[in-house]
C-alpha cells in the first residue's frame, strides 16, 4: 500500500499533457485520505483545465493503480489565487490577476488573439474580462459584437459591458465607432485609467489586456501603475515582426513583468477550399525567439478565414465553436498561460492589512 507522501510526489511529478507544466510546479494542493484498500485524492489545480479534467483524472488513476494502488477515486478542482505583481502597486478590485497582451507592432492580429484567449480561459473554468487599451483603435467591441454604452448605478463607476459571459470595457462603447480619438499622450493614458480603475470588475480570475502596439505612454502607464501578473507577445513568423515583439519582451523584462511565453499567430495558412497548409510567413520564427529569450513558445494559431470572419461579425471562433480545431489551439495556449502563471509567488501583500499610524 503506498503511503500519502509517495501518492503526492506521484501526482507532483506528474506533467499536465496540455499544459506541459507539472503539478508540483504549478503549486497544486493534493489532499491523501486512505480508508481500507480505498484511496481517495482531492486535488486543486491553480488553473482551470475545464476542457480536459477527465483525461487528467484517468490519466492519474492509471499512474496510482501501476504504482501499486489497487483502489482509486480523484476529484479534481481548480481555484486561481492572486499573483505578485511589480513592487509597489496596489491591486486593483474585483480582479485577481491581469495577464497583457502585447505585440510591439501592429497586423499581428494581437486583439483577435486576445479576445480569443479571454474566452479560452473562461471556457476552461475561469470568471474572465477584457481590457481594450487600444484608445486610438478600440477593436473589441465590434469583436464581442456590443456597442451599447455602460451602465452606472452610482455616477462614478460603471459596470462592464457583458457578451458571452465575457466582462469587457473600452473606449469604443463610449464614443461612435467611427469617432477619430484626437488625443495626446496625456489625455490617453487618463482614459486608460479610468476605464480599468472606474470599472466595476466582479470577481475576475483573469483580466486580459489588450495594449494597443509599441512600448510608449499606454505600456508604460501599465508597466508602472498597473499591478500585471504576467505578460504574453503575440508575433508572426516573419523577421519584421519578430524584430518589435523582441522590443515589447524586454520592456516587460526591463519593468519586472513576468513573460508567461510567446504566440505565434498566422502561423500556417490554411486554405479555405482544399485545407492544404503553407507557411506564407516563414516558419519557426516564434520558437526561435522564445528559445533566444528563455520563455515558452505558447502555441501557434493559423491563418484561416474563420477567425477573420468570426471576429468581424461579432462571433469570436471560441465562443461560437468552442469544439473546434481552431477553438482548440486557443484553449490550448490559454491553459499553458494560466498554468505558467500559477507557477509564480502568491501575492502576499494584499494579504496583510494597510497600518496608520494616527497622532490622537
């Protein structure tokens, strides 16, 4: 009969197929009970793996029974705590961590790739929203296919507009969708932080970004005021691209914001008549770059016709076929993101309380 410390180190050493993170590195809390020849394992993941639980259980019982079990039952769970985030800034409420999607340059298909992760997440168990930092370009709107303007019950605060389940704000619900944004530098990132800090987010286990492409005022506000748990690139194969997500991967670097790994988006275009796949952008791009700077390579999307489509009429491919092969690939990479994050500290800081010290 094996003995509760060498079923943990067991179910520790095991690596989660999608994931490809461990269970001992992404913090899992694995809980023995042993009645007679019945051995009972409760396990909490620190990310939502929604889409493959079963497989994971199977997977752990088969492992416990050659190991010498004979008799096994597993729950397996999830709960997502907050992370450290940059020294110095406070959390923000109603949200436990926020992942930036940034690219350095534009046409990568960052905001396709970010409304498509939001919905990844959520579709794996997770109480998600989505931030669209673009002031000059909001895009998400027209993707979550809401245009109506928010709410709010107090005059100050305003309540985030919902689609698919999704919690999502940005200038675009504010303005008319063909309003030129004339502002400076200034003015923009005030925006910014009005529509995340006035922003009534309820109970988010993630919060996705999607920053608007370069490294000046908006990623910077977000670097320094912001308290970002962890950052993802989002590139395209080819050598121009790769050459600005290079820049907005060690701005992240230089802020002290985790890279949770790379996206390589467009990877493959799949032809919408006969399906055959070619590299028009070049190939292995991504891989280099995440080796180079000692991240992880997420995952690669394709460039396929139904995700240009989706996202223009207000379908995001997550949401409306989220069994696909190409929902898949999204919730692929989302589960690697959400458990390269759980890898990372606990936030220890909003766990004390704040001290004063009065004069009486």
């Amino acid at each position: 009969m094996l003995n509760p410390a060498q079923i943990k180190q067991i179910i520790n050493e095991y690596q989660d197929p999608l994931s490809l993170v461990s269970f001992g590195d992404s913090h899992a809390k694995v809980v023995v009970e042993t009645e007679g020849e019945t051995l009972t394992v409760a396990i909490t993941l620190g990310y939502p793996a929604q889409g493959h639980q079963a497989q994971l259980k199977a997977e752990l019982v088969e492992r416990l029974k050659q190991a010498g079990a004979e008799s096994v039952s597993i729950t397996l769970d999830w709960q997502v705590i907050k992370h450290k985030v940059q020294q110095g800034v406070k959390s923000l409420a109603g949200v436990k961590n926020i992942i930036a999607v940034a690219s350095g340059k534009g046409g990568v298909g960052k905001s396709t790739t970010s409304v498509n992760l939001a919905l990844a997440l959520q579709a794996e168990g997770a109480n998600v929203g989505i931030l669209d930092a673009d002031i000059y370009g909001p895009s998400q709107p027209r993707m979550l296919g809401k245009h109506q303007k928010p709410e709010s019950d107090d005059g100050k605060s305003i309540k985030p507009i919902e689609s698919y389940g999704l919690q999502s704000m940005s200038i675009g619900y504010l303005i008319d969708e063909e309003e030129p944004m004339i502002w400076r530098g200034p003015m923009v990132v005030q925006a910014l932080q009005q529509l995340l800090n006035d922003t009534n987010w309820d109970n988010l286990d993630y919060l996705v970004i999607d920053l608007p492409p370069g490294t000046g005022d908006i990623q910077l506000t977000l670097s320094q005021n912001v308290p970002v748990s962890g950052a993802v690139i989002v590139t395209t194969p080819q050598d121009i691209s790769l050459l600005d997500a290079r820049k907005a991967l060690k701005m992240f670097e230089k802020v002290n914001v985790p890279v949770l790994g790379v996206i390589e988006n467009m990877s493959t275009h799949v032809c919408s008549q006969c399906g055959h796949q070619e590299a028009i952008f070049g190939s292995g791009g991504g891989e280099k770059m995440a080796s180079q700077y000692g991240v992880d390579l997420l995952g690669g999307l394709p460039l396929d016709i139904r995700i240009r489509e989706n996202a223009d009429n207000g379908q995001p491919t997550v949401a409306v076929d989220p069994e696909g092969d190409i929902a898949k690939a999204y919730r692929s990479i989302a589960t690697r993101v959400a458990a390269r994050l759980a890898r990372q500290s606990k936030d220890y800081a909003s766990a004390f309380p704040n001290i004063v010290v009065k004069n009486d």
